[in-house]
C-alpha cells in the first residue's frame, strides 16, 4: 500500500522562526512535491523535486526553501515564518511513467503562524 | 483568469440523486485530466483519469470536451459517503506539474 507520511498534522511557529516539515515516501517514487491549499484558492504547488539533489519551483516559491538528500525524503523550510504563511500544506509524490501517474498525498500538515 | 475554474457549491442534494460538475480550463494544450476527491480534512485522492472518449467507473462518469475546454463529472444515485470535496486537475505540457482546481462541494443528504 502506497504510504506518503508527513512529520507533523499540526504546527504552530511565532513569525520569525524557521521552520521544517518532512515528507517520506515509501514508493521509491522520483517525483516529490510541495504544494499549499488556502480556502478559495485550492492547492498551488510550492516546489517539487524529479530526482535527488534537483529542485524546480512551482508557482509560489516565495519565502521557502527545499531540500532532498534522499530519495524518499523531501523537506520544505520556511526560512523565517510569516503569518500569511499560515495554511495547509501537504506534500505528495508520483513515479516516473509520465504526466499521468497519479500523485500520493501525505495528511497535510496544518501550520499556523502567530 | 484562473487556469482552471469549478463551481465552489455546495451542491447539496438527496440520496439517489444524480448530479454532475464542470470544470473548464484555460489552456487549449492541456493534455491530461484527472479528478480527485478530497474528504473533510482528508489528503486529496485520485477518484479518475478523464480521456477523450469519456469513461465510466462504478457510478461515476468523466466527460471531456476538447473543443469547449471543460471537463464533467456525473455521479449517479448519490452515496451519502459521497460527500467530498471534487477536485479538476489538469496537466498542461506532459511535465510532472498538475493544475488543481479549488474544487466543488458536495453535501448529500439522507
């Protein structure tokens, strides 16, 4: 069973701080991606990853960063946390036989920035 | 102009009902669509790939309408457990990127 995991649902950060979240997947699966989901807005992709090392940005990669050392792993940091960074984020992976492969999401971590 | 564009809903309907979204997207290049269905505070998951000539899952129907850039969904007699959140999702170039609509709200009562 595919299984994308997420460090944590909930996180409350003060405005200034630096913040992680970690994404594993279990599908050995190239692709990794970060995406945000706001009310109205839906989900809009912050970064994603098609290998090792490689990182594209999305539409909204303003105020992140990400990191992926491994494979399986892909971390999204917010380098110094603003409260409209307050928002849902879930990360998500897919293999490699093209645009169809169907994305996994991890739970989301809901952060909220004060 | 939003790339691709749902009605929000609620669509709020009775069990056994049948009932059909639309999404329409903006770029005449996209190649693939797909929609996903999100639970109340739920990850999004893939419900069906959409293909030109139109497929059919269990209840559900996905449509494609190249020509006016929308894509359908029907869901016939209506599941209470089909209460979800309907996401259209294009891929526009054959990248790994996806579009995300911000989705329509289902509400089936009993």
């Amino acid at each position: 069973d595919v299984k994308v995991t997420q460090s944590s649902r909930y996180l409350v950060k003060r405005t200034g701080e630096k913040v992680f979240l970690e994404c594993v997947q279990d599908m050995d699966h190239e692709n990794m991606f970060w995406y945000r989901q706001d009310p109205g807005l839906g989900l809009r992709l912050i970064y994603f990853s098609y290998d090792v090392k490689m990182k594209e940005k999305g539409d909204i990669p303003e105020g992140y960063s990400v990191s992926r050392e491994k494979k399986e792993r892909f971390s999204l940091i917010l380098e110094s946390a603003s409260t409209n960074q307050t928002s849902m984020y879930l990360c998500a992976s897919s293999g490699t036989s093209g645009s169809t492969d169907t994305q996994y999401f991890g739970p989301g971590t809901r952060l909220t920035v004060l | 102009r939003k790339e691709v564009e749902q009605d929000p809903g609620p669509f709020n309907v009775p069990e056994g009902a049948t009932v059909a979204f639309n999404c329409t997207y903006s770029n005449s290049a996209s190649q693939s669509f797909f929609w996903y269905r999100q639970d109340c505070r739920k990850e999004p998951k893939l419900l069906m790939s959409v293909y030109s000539s139109g497929n059919e899952d269990g209840r559900f129907t996905a449509q494609l309408n190249r020509a006016s850039q929308y894509i359908s969904l029907l869901i016939r007699d209506s599941k209470l457990s089909d209460s979800a959140t309907y996401l259209c999702v294009v891929n526009e170039d054959s990248s790994y990127k996806l579009i995300f609509g911000s989705g329509t709200r289902l509400l089936v009562r009993p």
